[in-house]
C-alpha cells in the first residue's frame, strides 16, 4: 500500500491534496466558528501553500533521482519552516503571560506599516492574539495539530526522496 502511494507521482500529488486540504480545513474552522486568524496562524497557512506548491511542482516535473534529492530537501525545509513557526505558537500560547497581554497589532496592518524585516520580526514575536486558545481538537490547539502535520509532511518528504523510481 504504502509503495502504491508513493510510486511515481502519487506521493507528489498526495503531498499537494494534503497540504493545500490543510489549508482549506483551516479556513472552514475559520469560517464555521467565526475566528480570526493572528499573524502566526496566517504564516503557517504560508508555509502549507509553499510545501503544497513544491508538491504540485514535483508532481509535474516527475523528477530522476537526483531531482528527487532536491525536491526532497526543498519539501523537507518547507515543512520544518512551518513545524518552526507552529512550535514557536505553541510556546507563546503555552507562556501567554511572557508576551504582550493586549492584542497587538494586526497582520495586514504591520506589513503595510513597517518595512518588511521589522514586519517578519513582529510576526515571529507574536501579539496577544496569537495566545488566546479558540479551538481545540481532541484537546490539541490548531498550532500544535499544525505543527504534527508539518514534522508527519517533512518525514513524507524524506519517505520519497528515499524511495525508487517506478
């Protein structure tokens, strides 16, 4: 089964569908419970839509081994960008009390007022709205759900970077 899955292109667009599902199930739990989304949940999307787009792009070019290499190393700093920015949410909803209180201020409006490296630099610093905790699943906060999607997508993309050409 798992080879079927990872034979030829499947693993490329199964790769893509999951990332880009992940967006979307994002966006109805954004919708359906009326959030909000803070400037590392908007990152994190981010890095879904960059490890989905190296998925489709792979899935296209159906890569040799070679560019199975680099396809893989790509998806795999994709992932741990993402796993970086869902475990630094985790830590500031684990510690609200060691970052600001109040909410700050929002995504849009930091990219349009600051230059872009302060603006990534608040972004990675985190506001009040990135503590506060609006849904769980089975007891676990989007960041940390989030961050087990990116390290089981990073180790996908070792599984077929390692596999053979079929």
């Amino acid at each position: 089964m798992l080879n079927k899955l990872l034979k030829g292109r499947n693993g490329y667009w199964l790769g893509f569908i999951t990332s880009f599902g992940l967006i979307a199930a994002g966006l109805v739990i954004q919708q359906t419970y009326h959030l909000d989304p803070c400037p590392l949940c908007i990152s994190q999307r981010m890095a879904f839509m960059a490890l989905g787009t190296l998925f489709l792009i792979a899935a296209i070019h159906n890569p040799a081994q070679r560019g199975r290499q680099i396809y893989g190393l790509l998806h795999f700093i994709a992932a741990s960008v993402g796993a970086g920015i869902a475990a630094r949410h985790v830590w500031i909803q684990s510690h609200p009390d060691q970052v600001m209180a109040e909410c700050g201020v929002g995504f849009d409006y930091m990219f349009e007022s600051f230059p872009f490296k302060r603006a990534i630099e608040l972004v990675f610093k985190g506001t009040g709205e990135c503590t506060k905790v609006d849904w769980t699943f089975l007891s676990f906060t989007i960041p940390q759900l989030s961050f087990v999607c990116f390290v089981a997508l990073a180790i996908f993309a070792v599984l077929l970077t390692l596999r053979k050409k079929a």
